[in-house]
C-alpha cells in the first residue's frame, strides 16, 4: 500500500557498538547474512519512503562505501546522544518539502512497512507533533518505558537509569522509532539540553518540549515486538538470527515448502523458493537465490546467488553463482563454482568441481573429476577421474566437448583443445590435440608385458616358488 504525505527518513547509525568487539561498525553486524541497517533500509523503501538521510560516526567511511549512494549522509563527529545525532540531519531536513520524518535506529532491524504505515496514518490523522512507535517485550530492561496514565493516555518516557521499580515492570517500551512532524522536530531540537546524567542530548527529550508548546505527543503501539529488538552483543544479534531464521522458515513453510526439521537450516532474505522443495538440515541458501519446485536440497547444501530450476537434487553440495536446470542431480560432495551452467537432466556425481563451464543436457559425470573453463554439449559422459587441464601456470584455456563425445576413465584434456561430436577418447588418454568427430582417440603408452620378469629379478623377498608344471 505505502506511506502517504510528504515524507523522509533519518536513520541512527553513529553509534560504536563496543560490544560487539568487532571491527565493523555495528550497523554492519548481519543478521541472516544482511547487515542490520541494510534491514532498516528496505523496511523503509519497501513503505514507499525513498529519500532518507543516514547520521555516520564510528568507522563511518566503512558504511559509507557499504551504502554506495543509495542515501545521503551525514556525520555525527562526537557521540553525544540520539538528540545530537538527529541535529547533525538538520540542514539535510530544512533542504527538503517533507512533512514528517521518519526516525529509526540503524541496530533494530526488525521495523516493518507495515508499521511504518500504520504509525503514519495514525500521526497524521490525529496531527501529532510525534508519534512514538512502541511495543511490549517480554525483558524490557535496558529500554526506555512507555509511561501511561490510568485511562492509558501516554505520559512520558523513562530511560533505564532514571526507572522507579514500579516504572521497571513496564513492559511496553520505546522501540526507538519515531514519527515527527518536520516543524515540530526542529524546533524541539534547538531546545533540548544535555543535562542529565550521562550529559547526553536524549531524542527522547524532544517529547517533553513538544508538549511544553501545547503540541500533540502520542504512542503507537505495534502488534510486532520484534520491532523493538536491537543487537548490542553478539549475543543478542545470535537472538537476532534466530528470530529471523524462524520467522523466514514459517514463511517457506506457509509457501508450501517442505522442512521435516529446521537444525541448521539458513534461508537469507532475498530467497525464494517454490511449492514442494523439501529442505534438508544445514542447508544454507543465501543472496539473491531463486529455487524452483519440488526440489530436494541437502543435507549439508550450500548456495549462493543461484538459480536451480524445478526437480533438481542437490546433496552435499557446494553451489555458487551458477544455474541449474530441470531434473539435474547432483552429489554427494560437489563443488559448482562461479559462472556455471548446468542443464537439463544432467547427472553429477561424488567429488566433481565445475568451474566456469557449461554442461549440456543430460550429460553425465558421475564420480572425481574436474571441468573449468570448458564447455560440454549435451549427452557427453565423463568416466571416473577425467579432467579437463584449463591452466599451463600462466594462462586458463577453454575445453570443448561436443554432443554425445565419450571421454574415458582417467583422461586429461589439455585446453585449448575440442573433443568432436561421437568421439570416443580412451581411457587414460592425455589428449593435447583435437579429436576429430567420430573417432577414437588414444593418447597413451602402449602396453608392454615382460615374460617371467618377476622370477628373474626377484623384487619380492616371500614369494612362494613357483611350482613346476607337469
Ligand atoms: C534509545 C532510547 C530508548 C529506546 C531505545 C530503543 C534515547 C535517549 N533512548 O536508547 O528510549 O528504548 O533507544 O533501542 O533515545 N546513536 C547515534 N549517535 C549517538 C547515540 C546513538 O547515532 O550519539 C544511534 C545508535 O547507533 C543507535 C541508535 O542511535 O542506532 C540508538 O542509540 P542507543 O545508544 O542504542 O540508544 P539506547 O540507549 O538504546
Ligand atoms: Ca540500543
């Protein structure tokens, strides 16, 4: 559906993070392999906002070259407290016609459009000054809690430090984000103070000189308390992770995808996967992955920024940036490498790497081989341990290997070379020239059988004597 009004977004992501014990900044933790402000920004373009303003500080530079443009930015030089962090937006807010200020916290990745939305229409509707988004959460200690009065009308926020113990049993707390109207949040930025205890300028501050001028304050509390939930350890961003995990899990369930058990089983956000894929343990799927129907992937399956088409098995594998086409099986233990095209019905199979190659149709390499840089038409078999030899030391060359060609036990094939169309290449060949279409093609020693050379030379200390023949 999308926001309505006039609307822009600041982002908090200055703060350190000194927990972590990383070095990243925080807002670059992951949670299911996407940093959490990257979350924060889809949430926010997914609600229709698409200009926003991200407040840097700590190893800024680093999110600055993670964001690539998509957003401005502005530095906060000193960490003096959430309030300083959104004055350092002031002149990016005066610059724009926006009429409320979206405010979001870079490490609480779970902000939802929907709430985005929702907030929003109540802001307007009642024409707040802010809106606070709020939700309850089963340990509140350590946010800052919603006080309301006996008829629930909102009071005010209390941070941690400042709860009485009745305070500290509140469990609806200040999610961090905020709906300001524009006017309203400039102008309670010019008036609120560092003096408190930890001489921080609190956002939260803002409130209390909004209301002092007559001006509406209200709490918007959301159905999904996840949306409070920030990392400050990795502790919590395991927590994180795990929240995510399931909540995406669930999701692939309700689509029809079947997960007998979900040990180990990591789908990144950005995945889709059709009806009828059943999902083995510690299968991790991750970036922008499209998987087809009625696939069986895993146990122990890796795959990034692929695409495998419907009916294909992969079991044990490892698959990056390739395709894989209908019907086509794969492992256990194969290793596809970047920039691979798999095609229909092919069959691989135990300890094979594909690397840069295309392999057509119906193809077959069953068990220990290598093909990089090469291309295999459709209906080639590949006997156990063939290989294609793509690098001298200095450069990679390219291998073809045309339809329904027969490539035998323990072959080499030292690129650039072709293999023709019906050729058969004989076992443990090393083949250094083309094989032409139809032929045979041996490239090895021939055999030679030394009569009695064992009794003669004796190379082995017990052997029985050999008894005379009658
Ligand atoms: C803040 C709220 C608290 C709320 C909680 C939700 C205030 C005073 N309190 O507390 O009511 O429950 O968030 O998580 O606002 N940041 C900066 N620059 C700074 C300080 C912070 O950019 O100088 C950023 C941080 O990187 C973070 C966000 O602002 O993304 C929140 O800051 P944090 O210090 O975590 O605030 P809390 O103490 O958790
Ligand atoms: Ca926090």
């Amino acid at each position: 559906m999308g926001v309505v009004g006039k609307n822009c977004a600041v982002v908090l992501a200055a703060g350190e993070g000194k927990r972590m014990k990383s070095n990243k900044p925080k807002v670059l933790a992951c949670v299911l392999f996407k940093p959490m402000l990257d979350w924060v920004l889809d949430a926010v373009s997914e609600s229709g906002i698409n200009d926003t303003c991200v407040v840097l500080g700590h190893l800024g530079e680093m999110v600055e070259i993670h964001l690539d443009g998509r957003c401005e930015i502005v530095y906060q030089k000193e960490r003096l407290g959430t309030g300083h962090a959104v004055m350092q937006a002031i002149d990016y807010l005066n610059s724009r016609d926006a009429e409320n200020v979206l405010i979001l916290a870079g490490d609480a990745p779970f902000i939802d459009p929907l709430t985005i939305e929702e907030s929003l229409r109540k802001h307007i509707l009642m024409n707040n000054a802010v809106t606070v988004i709020s939700a309850r959460i089963k340990k509140p200690f350590g946010y800052g809690r919603i006080v309301r009065d006996k008829k629930g009308n909102f009071i005010k926020i209390v941070e941690q430090t400042d709860t009485t113990e009745e305070e500290n049993l509140i469990n609806e707390v200040n999610s961090g984000a905020y709906w300001f109207d524009k006017q309203c949040l400039v102008y309670a930025l010019e008036h609120i103070s560092d003096n408190n205890a930890s001489s921080e300028y609190y956002l939260t501050d803002t409130i209390d000189e909004l209301r002092k001028i007559g001006k509406k304050t209200y709490v918007f509390m959301t159905d999904n308390s996840d949306v409070a939930l920030g990392a400050n350890d990795r502790f919590q961003l395991m927590e994180l992770n795990e929240i995510a995990r399931r909540k995406i899990l669930l999701n692939h369930l309700v689509n029809g995808v079947e997960i007998p058990c979900m040990d180990g089983i990591i789908i990144g956000t950005y995945v889709t996967i059709g009806a009828g894929t059943l999902l083995l343990p510690n299968t991790i799927i991750k970036g922008r992955t499209i998987i087809g129907s009625n696939c069986e992937l895993g146990p122990n399956t890796f795959i990034n920024s692929s695409v495998v088409h419907d009916n294909v098995r992969l079991n044990n594998v490892y698959f990056e940036s390739s395709e894989i086409s209908n019907g086509a099986d794969m492992g256990p233990f194969a290793h596809v490498r970047p920039n691979s095209i798999i095609g229909e019905g092919v069959h691989v199979g135990n300890f094979v790497e594909i690397k840069n190659s295309t392999i057509g149709e119906k193809s077959k390499l069953p068990h220990l081989s290598y093909v990089g840089d090469s291309d295999l038409g459709k209906n080639v078999n590949f006997g156990c341990g063939a290989l294609t030899v793509n690098y001298d030391g200095k450069v990679k060359s390219k291998t073809t290997i045309k339809d329904n060609a027969f490539v035998g036990c323990n072959v080499n094939l030292i690129a650039p070379v072709t293999v023709g169309e019906y050729t058969y290449v004989a076992a443990g060949s090393t083949i250094t020239e083309n094989a032409p279409d139809g032929a045979l093609s041996i490239a090895r020693a021939r055999q030679v059988n030394k009569e009695d050379w064992v009794s003669k030379k004796k190379p082995y200390k017990d052997m029985p004597k050999k008894k005379k023949s009658k």
